[in-house]
C-alpha cells in the first residue's frame, strides 16, 4: 500500500493542500472534477501547541468518549490548540461543499504540524458520520493522549484511513494514532499502531532530519526514487523467517533498524501481531480486505524472489516450474475471486468507491494481471489478450482509477502501470516471429512493431515501467534481440537508441 500511496500521486496532491495558507481561514477547500475534494488545515502557530485537555462532553467529539476499551477505562485528552480550532470550523457546511461535486465519494483531508492534529479531528469526525475521508499528515503535533490513541485505533476502519508521515528519527509517536508512513535515508516503512511507530522511532539509527522543519517535498521526491530499488538483504536473517517476518525486517532495515535484539524484539511483536490477525479472521468486508492484502504481501515476496533470478516476476511465472510459482497460482486466484466480486457490487449499487477499495483494485491489476497474461500465453496458442480474452473486472478496475486520474505520472514504481504490458510485448514478438516466417507482409507487420516501440518508449518517458521488464532473461529483452535481428542497415528510432546505448541499466 505504501508503494501505491506514494506512485500515484495522492502523496504529492496531500502535501501540496498542506502548503496552502490563507490569511482569512484556517481551512481551504480544493475541488477538481479529475481528483478528490481536498481539505486542509493550515492554522498560525499558536504559543502552546501540545498542551493537552480533558475532552469535553459538548463538543463534536464527545462519541470519542465511548470508544474507549480499557480496564480501568482510560480518560480522553485531546491537544487543546487543535480542538480549539476545531470547534471553530463549520463542520456541515464544510462537508457539504466538499462533497457537492463528488456527492458522497471519498475524501483527501491534510495538514502539516498543528494543522495536521486539526486534520486528524476532522477526519475522526466525518468517519464517525460515516464520510469515507484519507487522512495524511505531515509532521504532525500530538493530538491527544493515550486514551484517545487506543479509542482509535480499537476501531480498525477508522486507524487505517489515518496515515502520518514523518521523517525518523523522532521524539515518538506519542499522541498519535493510525498508520505511520516513516520515511528515513535508505527507505520507508508503513507501520501501523502507535507503539509499534514508537519503537521503531527509537530503534533508528537514522539521522536526525530536523522533524518539524522538514521539506516534505523533498521527502517525497526522494521516497519516488526509491520505490523501484526497495529490497535487499536483512542483517541477522535466519532461515527458518516467514515470509511476513522477512517483508518487515525489510521494512525496517530502510528506516535504519538493520540488527540486535531491539529490532528482533520489534519484529516478534509484530509478526504476532499479524498471526493474530489471521488466526482471527472472519468474513467481515474489512477483514476479508485484510486477508487479501495479505496474499497480495505473498505476492511481492514472490517478485522479490523473481527478481533474484535476473527473470522478473512474469516469465518466472509463465515459466511455472517451481513450488513458488504454484504458490503464487494459489494467491492469484483468491485475489481475482474477490476483486470480481467487489466490482460486481460497485456496478449492481452505483455508489463511489472508498480511496481503499480505489487504490487496492488498482495494486491488485498492476500486480496480479500480468499472472494473468501469462496464463493465456503460456500454451503458446492464445493471441489478443486485450481484445478477446481479458476479464471484464480488470478493465472496469482500470477504469476507475482513469476516470478521475492525473494521466501525467513522473515517478518510476517497483509495478509497471499498464497492466497489460505484457500482452503487448507478446504480441510484439508474435509480430516479429511473422516477419521472420513470412517476409512478404513485412511492412504491415513493422508498422504494428512500430507502435509497439512508440508505445514502449513513453512508458519509459512517464517512468510507468518497472525495472524487471530490462532483466536479461525478461520477454521483452528476448524481444528487443530478435527485433533487432530484423532491422534494417541505418534503421533509428526512440527506443533503437535507448536499448542500444544501454540506457535502460539505470533502470536495474
């Protein structure tokens, strides 16, 4: 998720709301007809923006005081500058001009510092009135205490649409609450519950980024450029790991925490953490969306894997020769069976979907319909992927995410965007297996190569490919070498030049 979160743009469109500043308002409205409506919250620095007070019985947040599970029951404070400003925004009319564009549909709600806590009580608000709201803050002040943390987080839908960006390390995640995007010199790492964020703030041994102060443009920049290089090695590995032990030690080796008995700590705690859940699990819409992003984490163990033996993920598969690859059959059908269900629903009710339905389908078709394609080309027979044999739900997928989507992206993601790529370059290599067989429909088949290479090249241009597509023994390298087989003397083009300078190892 934190991936996704951070390729499509919906980081970068939450930082720029938060830099928004007006002289009249503590809040600004943003609505466009191609993205959500965004709010936030920008307030003057006020002379004590962590003193905490009881929260009040006649407030808007009052229900907070019912949420606590605790024995004894813990007291609710509340930052007493954020509330204050809080109380003084017009709740209903605010929702009211947000959603008079996009009726009912989700909702992007920011801010930085004490704007951030002002968010964050925002968007507790409207959850409780049932708005479907992502809240993503930016060095974001306490908000309350422990009290309220727990009170939060013991409603899960609620600690998942609240997500904290900050650099590491910090003081902690005291008087936070929700899902934690921390972002450190070699990484990032989406971490979620409050005490975890806070061992792992205390474990990094990053250095200190000037918390408070940050540029946070530049934070994400550099976050973009590192999504398509995550992975590596993790100090301390022991073969007997899960593959769920593995993926966080990953996690955390990229905010600084690469060994010892803290990180070992850290991991057994949230590795149980994890088995509890899904020892747990019933059929509840969330938790089944919870054990789907479990499959989808087995999934991106298995491209790591793929990538280690210089084939990439989809040729791995295609291949299907090893347990790991039945596996990954295993994980793609119960994706596929869920997300066609879930698009059965969206079209039987015509309601707008929530960001997390939105973001996990589109996840879902980058990663999960390459497997697919490489079911329908695997015996060698198929042709025409896009046009005759792929499933209705990927398309409606896709058209969820283009209907309101910047189709403009400048960041490489460890996916490729176009998840039918690789019924592209299947295509392409059917093309150049004509040529080679049947000189005489030579200039029909090199225009439809032609495309193909326009096509390729502005993927590239967008950086909306992954790396793997340039490992040697990818298809399309394959194809790249035959089609360059029967070019012509003096023959260049965009992609000619790309591929024989070698440009693509920038890629890899």
């Amino acid at each position: 998720m934190a991936d996704l979160l951070i390729t499509s743009g919906l980081l970068d469109q939450a930082w720029i709301g938060a830099q928004v500043h007006s002289a009249f308002s503590i809040f600004n409205l943003h609505t466009s007809p191609s993205s959500p409506p965004i709010i936030s919250f920008s307030p003057p620095k006020p002379t004590s923006p962590h003193s905490l007070s009881p929260l009040p019985s006649n407030t808007p947040l009052s229900f907070l005081n019912l949420q606590t599970h605790s024995d004894p029951p813990l007291s609710i404070s509340i930052n007493s500058a954020a509330l204050s400003l809080f109380q003084s925004i017009p709740h209903d009319q605010l929702l009211a001009e947000a959603t008079q564009q996009h009726g009912h549909g989700p909702l992007l709600i920011t801010g930085q510092g004490l704007g951030g806590a002002v968010a964050a009580l925002f968007a507790l608000w409207a959850l409780q009135k049932g708005i479907h709201v992502l809240c993503i803050t930016f060095g974001c002040a306490p908000i309350g205490n422990e009290g309220l943390a727990r009170a939060v987080e013991s409603q899960k839908p609620w600690a998942s649409r609240l997500i904290h960006v900050a650099g590491v390390p910090r003081p902690r995640a005291e008087g936070l609450f929700g899902e934690f995007l921390l972002c450190g010199r070699d990484g990032y790492a989406l971490i979620e519950g409050h005490e975890f964020a806070s061992r792992a703030m205390d474990l990094s041994n990053e250095v200190d980024l000037s918390h408070g102060e940050e540029d946070y443009g530049v934070i994400i920049e550099q976050l973009r450029e590192r999504v398509i290089y995550r992975g590596g090695e993790v100090e301390g590995l022991d073969e007997g790991w899960s593959k769920v032990r593995v993926g966080l030690g990953i996690q955390l080796k990229e905010i600084g925490i690469k060994g010892g008995e803290g990180r070992d700590t850290l991991l057994t705690a949230m590795e149980k953490r994890q088995e509890d859940l899904n020892s747990n699990l019933v059929f509840h819409p969330s938790k089944k969306l919870n054990l789907m992003k479990m499959n989808m984490a087995q999934l991106e163990w298995y491209i790591k894997q793929c990538k280690d033996l210089d084939m990439g993920y989809y040729d791995c598969y295609k291949d299907w020769t090893s347990r790991p690859d039945r596996d990954a059959t295993k994980y793609k059908t119960e994706l596929a069976n869920y997300w066609k269900e879930e698009v059965e629903k969206a079209q039987a009710t015509n309601v707008k979907l929530r960001i997390a339905i939105l973001f996990g389908g589109t996840n879902f078709r980058r990663m999960v319909e390459p497997l697919e394609i490489a079911d329908y080309y695997r015996n060698g027979r198929n042709r025409n992927y896009v046009s005759e044999g792929r499933p209705h739900y990927y398309a409606v997928i896709e058209g969820w995410l283009e209907k309101g989507a910047d189709s403009e992206r400048n960041s490489k993601g460890s996916l490729t965007h176009d998840s039918c790529f690789w019924a592209h370059v299947e295509e392409a290599r059917l093309r150049v297996a004509e040529v080679k067989l049947d000189g005489s429909t030579r200039e029909e088949q090199m225009a439809e190569l032609k495309a193909f290479e326009d096509y390729v090249m502005g993927l590239i241009k967008r950086c909306e490919v992954s790396c793997e597509i340039f490992l040697q023994k990818s298809s399309f390298m394959s194809w790249w070498k035959d089609y360059e087989g029967i070019l012509k003397v003096g023959y260049n083009s965009p992609l000619v030049t790309f591929m024989k300078n070698q440009d693509y190892k920038k890629y890899i």
